[in-house]
C-alpha cells in the first residue's frame, strides 16, 4: 500500500517554476532520503506535501486519499524543518504536546502521550525545562518527538540533525531510524549529508533543477547509478572520456586516458561514439607492475597521496594528463609504492565500471 504519493507535481513560485513533475511513490513505512544540490527543491517538496504550498498542477495523496486541496492542519503529516524551531515560551512537555492540543485531544490521554514520547527520545527527565536551557541534540529529540506524538501519516524532515556535531549525529541517526522503523511511519529526509541518506533510507531520490532525477535503494543509486550527474554527485567517482573502438557480439570496447580498455557487456553503443565512463575510487586497486593479463587497467605516475585516517586517497597522473583517483586501504601499500613520481598502474574492478552517452 502506499503511504504517499506525488504525480505531476508542478509548482512556481514568484512566476518562476521549481518543480517539473515530481513524481514519486512511498510504500507505507518506508524512508525516502531527497538528496540534490542546494537550490534544487527539497525544501519546495516537503513544503508542498505538507500544504504549504499549492501547487499548479499535480497531486499528493496520503494513504490513497488526495490532501492537494486540504490546509495543512487536515493533512496528518509530522515536521521537523530547518526553520521549524521550538515555542521558546513553552517548556518541554508543552511543546511536544502542542500539536495534541490542537487536535483537541482530552488533557489526560495528550500527557499520557507526551509522557510516551519524551521516553521514546529520553527526554522525560527535562519536561519541564525551556528549550533555551537545551543542548542541540535535546532539543532535535523534543521537536522529533513533537513531530511524532500526532502519529503522523508522514513524517517530514528537513535537515533534522543539520545543526549537530558528527558524534551526536551519529548517535541520533540511529535513534532516528529505529523510531522511524519502531513506529512505522512513511517519512522523507532531506540531508546535505550523503552518507546520513544512504545509511538512514530505504530509498535515495537524487534531484536536480526542480526534478527528481534518480530513486534507488541507496546501493543501487551508489553502485549502479544510471545517470552520470547522479554519479557526480553521490561520492566521489572518476569519470573519464572513452571512445567505442570495438563493437562485436560480446559487447563494446571501450578506450580511453592511460591505455584504459576494456570490453563491456552492452548493446546500446556505437563504434566511435564518445563515451563516459565512470568508477569510484575504492574499485581501483594499485599494482606496481603493468598487469600481463588483459583487465582494465591504467597506468601512470603517483602525483599526489592524501592520508585520511581509514583510507589513503592516490591521486596517479597518466601521460595524456588525466587524474584517476584511487581510495585504497593504508595498510596495502609501502610508502615507495607511493612516492610522488612513481610509476604505477590501476586495475579498475570490472563489475563496478559504469559507462554513459556523453
Ligand atoms: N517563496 C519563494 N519564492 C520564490 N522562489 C522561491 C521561494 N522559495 C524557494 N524559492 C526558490 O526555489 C528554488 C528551490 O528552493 P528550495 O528551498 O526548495 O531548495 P532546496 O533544495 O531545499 O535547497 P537547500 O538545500 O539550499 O535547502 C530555489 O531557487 C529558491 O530560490
Ligand atoms: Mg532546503
């Protein structure tokens, strides 16, 4: 069954459109992480599924009922926005059981309630202070629990733990998605922190320019993008030029900066079209000599290696000037295999080769 649903959702704002039929559907209890560069219209979305927004043309519907014409007080959809702070004139309990009152909830089953809820984010102790006295972390957990007491349809987050630092996020990203899994409830996160997304969501949708570009479970997206700026965007990949130099019944072969070649297992290219191909940094492998065996390989010289704790990035220049760049494991190389200048060659995994029209 499907908790929410977008179809053709077109919104302008001020004369100027920001979002180009966003469609999407979440089943019932699922977490859909919106990923896209600043300015693209996650915001806009959320905005627009809890009914601030109108939008021109399309539909959102929640639990197979269309809300597109319902304020968002009769819409059940939880929020912890950016800009969506806590009443500073209310304490703790007050807050989390606002919306409560609103829904006219009697006063004995709103504090029984609120009681549950601060609980569930290990808060019961503090109901009585003001959101000033609190940490960041508490007070995310007070407007999470706020979100949550309506047993919402929708729960929507917007950049929910943007404000807190990498430990306490950590932490809070996985009470978030046990809450979130706990409860059942049909939620969209937005987060400028990729790997909140892949880690927090049983689906990514990666939007550009008002439109959703790609949605995947978060491997797939990451793995096997289909779209080359999807591939730009999540992590960090090399993507190069190639050009199909073979084409033959089993595949295309495909030739490109540092004697890359290799044959790939598809149908849809021509000989001497122009191609990009794309693998992220941890499917290189350094050898140190020029593997005999015939695999995708590139080779070059080290230009520049970066220590970064769990991982050693290797920048490797090839002869016709082109960067590849290879995360590999501290403990897999000696330091001479990596001096500056040295020479050296990459073995690409093959499964992980990802080719596109240009
Ligand atoms: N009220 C408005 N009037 C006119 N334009 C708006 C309005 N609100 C947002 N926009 C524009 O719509 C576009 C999308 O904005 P939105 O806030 O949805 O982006 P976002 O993806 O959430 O970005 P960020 O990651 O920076 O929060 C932007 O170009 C923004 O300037
Ligand atoms: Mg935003």
């Amino acid at each position: 069954m499907s908790g929410l649903e977008l179809e053709d959702i077109n919104v302008w704002l001020n004369g100027q459109k920001i979002l180009h039929d966003v469609n999407i559907s979440i089943a019932k209890g699922e977490c859909v992480a919106l990923l896209g560069p600043s300015g693209c219209g996650k915001t806009t979305t959320l905005r627009t599924i809890a009914g601030f927004i109108h939008p021109q043309a399309g539909d959102v519907r929640i639990s197979g009922q269309s809300c597109v014409d319902l304020p968002p007080n009769r819409r059940n959809v939880g929020l912890v926005f950016q800009d969506y702070a806590l009443f500073p004139h209310m304490t703790v309990a007050q807050n989390v059981g606002y919306g409560l009152r609103m829904r006219k909830r009697s006063d004995s089953e709103s504090e029984k309630l609120v009681h549950q809820f601060l609980e569930m984010v290990q808060l019961d102790h503090i109901k009585d202070r003001m959101p000033q006295s609190l940490s960041g972390g508490q007070r995310q957990r007070v407007a999470l629990a706020r979100a949550l007491v309506i047993k919402p349809d929708i729960l929507l987050l917007d950049e929910p733990l943007g404000a807190l630092d990498r430990k306490l996020r950590d932490q809070m990203q996985v009470e978030l998605k046990q809450l979130q899994k706990q409860l059942g409830v049909t939620t969209i996160i937005v987060t400028h922190d990729q790997e909140e997304a892949l880690s927090l969501a049983d689906r990514v949708a990666v939007m550009f320019g008002g439109k959703i570009r790609e949605i995947g479970t978060p491997q797939s997206l990451y793995d096997r993008p289909k779209h080359r700026d999807v591939m730009d965007f999540l992590g960090s990949s090399n993507l190069f030029r190639c050009t199909v130099t073979h084409v033959s019944g089993d595949g295309v072969t495909v030739s490109g900066p540092g004697g890359f070649q290799t044959v790939l297992n598809r149908t849809d290219f021509q000989l001497n079209q122009n191609v990009l191909v794309g693998i992220r940094p941890e499917h290189l492998s350094i050898e140190c000599a020029v593997p005999d065996s015939p695999r995708a390989s590139v080779s070059g010289t080290v230009h520049e290696t970066v220590y970064k704790g769990s991982l050693m990035e290797v920048l490797i220049k090839t002869t016709d000037d082109h960067i590849f760049r290879a995360a590999v494991s501290p403990r897999s190389v000696t330091p001479g295999q990596i001096e500056s200048g040295t020479a050296i060659s990459l073995v690409l995994e093959k499964d992980f080769i990802q080719i596109f029209q240009d």
